[in-house]
C-alpha cells in the first residue's frame, strides 16, 4: 500500500508544478525523490526535529497541492508559503532562503487497515472522526462497525504478518445469533473507508476461528420448602366452601293410619246400639230406616 497513491502536481514551485511517482515512501526517500525531480528547491529531512527544510539559493514560493504530500512534508494543503532567509538557528543554510515545516511529518497515512465482512459487522468497533460543523456528523465516510482493525507497524516493501499472541487478539461477540453464514462479502479499506489498492499484490488472506455457544438447558425452579406447601393447601381448602348439607328424606308415619283405624273402630263401637243398632245420636234425629219411638216430651209445672 502507498503512503503516496496520487504523485500528480503535489506541490508548486514559484507556479511550476512538480509530481512525484506513486508509492510508500520514508522520510529520506521522499527528499531524494524531490531533489531529483528538481534541482531547486532542495529537500532536506532533519531527522532531529522531525522536520523538513526546502531550501534555495534564491527567493521562492512553495504551495501543497496534495494532502498526503503535505501530511508527509508537514505543511498545510492549499497553503502557499514564502521562503525566508535562513536565521542564526540554522548555519547550515546561511545565505539560503528556506520553508521549514510547520508540524512534525507522518508517513503513517495507513497505519491501521481494516478488515470489512457485511455479514460479520459488529456495533463494538467504532471509528471517530471530525465533525462537520454543528449537525454533529462526522465528515467523510469511515471505517466504522469494521470486523477487524489491522496495525500496519512495518516498513515500506514490508509484508504484515498478523498474529494475536505478538500484536493482539480480534475477538467479536454477537448478542443475536448468527443464522448461518454461506459466504462472506469482504473488503479491505483504509480509516476513510475507502477501498485499499494493494497495487496488483492480492494474495492476503486470513482465517476465522467461530466458537459456537449451545442453547441453554432448561432449568427447573428450586422446590418450595414443605411448610410452604402445606400452608398453602391449608389456605386454598379455607377458601373452598363446602356443599350444602342433602335435604332429609320425607318418610311416610303409618303410626298415623294405625291411629286413625283405631279411632273409628273405638267410635263405632261406642255409639252402636243393643242388637247391633246404632242409638240415637240427638234429639229429633234418627237413623234411617229405623221404626221411630215413643216420643217423651218434658212437662214443666205451673
């Protein structure tokens, strides 16, 4: 991967545009390459200060056409600088007007690349950035939900060998399972999100470890203590109530008929008559079919 993927027109001297070829470059490879595209102005890395020093026997003007050339010569994009004569500080340069850069130079465009898989994203890695303005977004896409951060802690024409023990372990845990995985979309970007041109060397490759996690079993609740149990019986059969009590059943008293037999064979005998009459039974009454008798009336005295 290239620190410098773009070397078209990356900086103007006095209105002369100089490019540079695509590629890593370090530090001193960068001035050498400068230096031979260009007899003025010279670039010198002060490996000291982590600066650099155009420099040139006569008054000129430098402007950073590219961002990862001014990210890597520590100058600002867009900006147009004008050279000074060389002061006291710098007696190497005496009677040279120079531009030093204004913050320390980073070659480290790529130091983390990422390992993007759409079915393997994950909520746990995110990527900030700057925000734009005030809407609290960040500028630019990023690398953001990215299965895997790789460090890229090595040199130019260097091949990175990641491995957990020696740099660090990639671990993701899904709360939701994964249903099933038939392929995987993957992608190698850079902190911009951008896709990473690896300039024709595309044997990378990587290997995935899964630890599946069984269902839970069952487990069954703790029993309840006995006298938990039984003092819960004894309050579910208080708030039974019980059936009401069989109605008793009516039974008929043949004492009764007896009683009443007996009382008309006790009234039949009683009025009946000599020779199996009946007598009589009041004044003036007789029994049918009977011969009436001698009629007695009472006489009261005068």
């Amino acid at each position: 991967m290239y620190n410098l993927t773009n070397g078209s027109n990356v900086f103007a001297f006095n209105s002369s545009n100089v490019s540079l070829n695509p590629g890593f470059y370090s530090a001193y490879t960068l001035a050498q390459d400068v230096s031979a595209q260009t007899s003025s102005p010279t670039l010198t890395y002060v490996q000291e200060e982590g600066h650099y020093i155009f420099s040139s026997g006569s008054l000129f003007t430098l402007q950073i056409q590219s961002s990862e050339f001014g990210a890597m010569v520590g100058l600002e994009n867009g900006k147009t600088y004008t050279a000074a004569l060389a002061g006291s500080t710098d007696p190497t340069y005496a009677g040279k007007y120079i531009v030093r850069s204004t913050t320390l130079v980073d070659f480290s465009l790529n130091d983390y690349i990422y390992l993007d898989i759409d079915e393997l994203r994950t909520p746990f890695n995110v990527d900030t950035g700057a925000l734009q303005g005030t809407t609290g977004t960040i500028s630019g896409s990023n690398a953001n939900r990215s299965f895997a951060p790789i460090i890229m802690d090595v040199g130019s024409a260097c091949i990175k060998n990641f491995h957990e023990n020696k740099d660090y372990r990639v671990s993701v845990d899904y709360p939701e399972p994964i249903n099933s995985l038939q392929r995987l979309t993957v992608r190698w970007v850079d902190k911009n999100g951008d896709l990473l041109d690896f300039r024709g060397w595309n044997t990378n490759a990587f290997i995935l470890r899964l630890h599946l996690t069984p269902d839970p079993e069952p487990v069954l609740p703790p029993p309840q203590p006995l006298e938990e149990i039984q003092i819960k019986r004894i309050v579910e059969a208080m708030k039974i109530q019980p059936p009401p009590p069989p109605e008793p059943k009516r039974r008929f008293h043949w004492w009764i008929i007896i009683l009443v037999i007996l009382g008309a064979f006790v009234a039949f005998k009683t009025f009946k008559g000599p020779g199996g009459q009946l007598g009589q039974v009041g004044p003036g009454l007789q029994a049918p079919g009977l011969p009436a008798g001698p009629r007695v009336v009472p006489r009261l005295g005068s």
